[in-house]
C-alpha cells in the first residue's frame, strides 16, 4: 500500500514539474519582444529628381527613435530649393517669372538590415502630406511678399526608398539611395498626379546613437 502512495505522490509531483515548465516558456509575439537597445539619430538630405519632367532639388532632414539596432520612427520634411519655373498657360501671372515651390512633411521609417556591418542596407517610407505653390522667384529674395504666393495645393505623399548606408564613425553615417514619390490628390495648375510622382536619387548624412 506504501509504495502505490509513493508511485502517486512520484506521479504527482513529475506533472506538477512538467506543468510549471511548461508555464515558464513564453510565447514570442510581435508586440512583446524585449526592448535591447534604444538610441536616435538625425539626418541631413538631398534629393535630385523632377517635377512636370523640369529638374528638382529638394532639401529635406528626418530623424527619430532608432530601436534596437534596427528599426527608425519618426518625422521628415523636403522642400524644392531651385527655380521650377511655371509654364505660362498655368501661371497665375503670366507677366511675371513665376516658379513652382514643392513641399512635404510626416511620418518617417527606416529599416536597417545588419547595423553593425560597415556596409549595409536600409529601407525607408515616407508618408504624409505635400503642397505646391506658386510664387514670383525674382524678388522673393530681395523683398519677400508673402501675399504673392498663389495656387497653394494640397495632396497625400508616399515614398518608399532603399539605401546603400557606410558607416564612417560611430556617430555618423553616409546612406546614397533611391525612391519614388507618389502623389495622391493634387490639383494645381499643371500640377496632376502624374506630374508630381517621379523617382528621386538621394545622399544622405546621420548622425546619433546608431
């Protein structure tokens, strides 16, 4: 009779061990994964692409929370630093040299593949909102008149990008890439779509806590 209760309680105990192994191992989902490392960094850009097929350069910087090693959140904004000028059939103005001025703002991601190599990979997306304007370039510099910009335009950008990225410091880097910019919505004079969707080529400079 002593030893079928010992051969229980053994049982017992060899379940209860099996059930308390079994609770310790914690499922791995997406949203509960340790946080490792936490840094950030800034970024300085420039994009040369085109608008309505006219080149366009466009001067932006981004920068936000960079998570283990890997993944980047945060903001970024671009604007047109060139002369684009506008064809006189859509010009508010046609007695005057009037230019195109290109904008856009939002969320900013990037997704760095091997960090710590020398050289590697990162993919990127923008996506947030874009203008265009109309203004007189010529004397924007000299005597600024705010009441003179015309046709403001408001649309949905998306970019998704890729980079070569080199790590040259610890605390910078130079990414070179390429993306396209969609656009969704836009409505100006001579400003459609299509118009304002191109491929851009891009070199960049980070710094932070990579």
């Amino acid at each position: 009779m002593k030893r079928h209760v010992r051969a229980g309680i053994t049982a017992v105990l060899i379940l209860c061990s099996i059930v308390s192994m079994a609770q310790e191992k914690k499922m791995n989902t997406l949203f509960d994964r340790k946080l490792r490392y936490s840094g950030g960094y800034g970024a300085l850009t420039n994009k040369l692409t085109t608008i309505r097929g006219d080149f366009a350069n466009l001067s932006g910087i981004y920068g936000g929370w960079f998570i283990n090693h890997q993944f980047m959140i945060g903001l970024g904004a671009a604007a047109s630093t060139n002369n684009i000028k506008v064809p006189l059939q859509y010009s508010t103005d046609p007695s005057q040299n009037r230019t195109y001025q290109y904008g856009q703002f939002g969320l900013m991601t990037e997704y760095v593949i091997a960090s710590h190599k020398t050289f590697h990979v990162a993919l990127q997306a923008f996506g947030g909102a874009g203008f265009t304007l109309q203004y007189q370039r010529n004397r924007w510099h000299t005597n600024p008149q705010y009441d003179d910009v015309t046709d403001e335009n408001w649309f949905v950008v998306a970019e998704p990008g890729v980079q070569l990225e080199v790590n040259v410091f610890k605390w910078m880097r130079f990414s070179p890439g390429v993306s396209y910019r969609a656009a969704f919505g836009s409505d100006a004079a001579g400003l459609k779509d299509k118009d304002l969707s191109a491929v851009s080529y891009n070199a960049t400079l980070k710094f932070g806590r990579f």
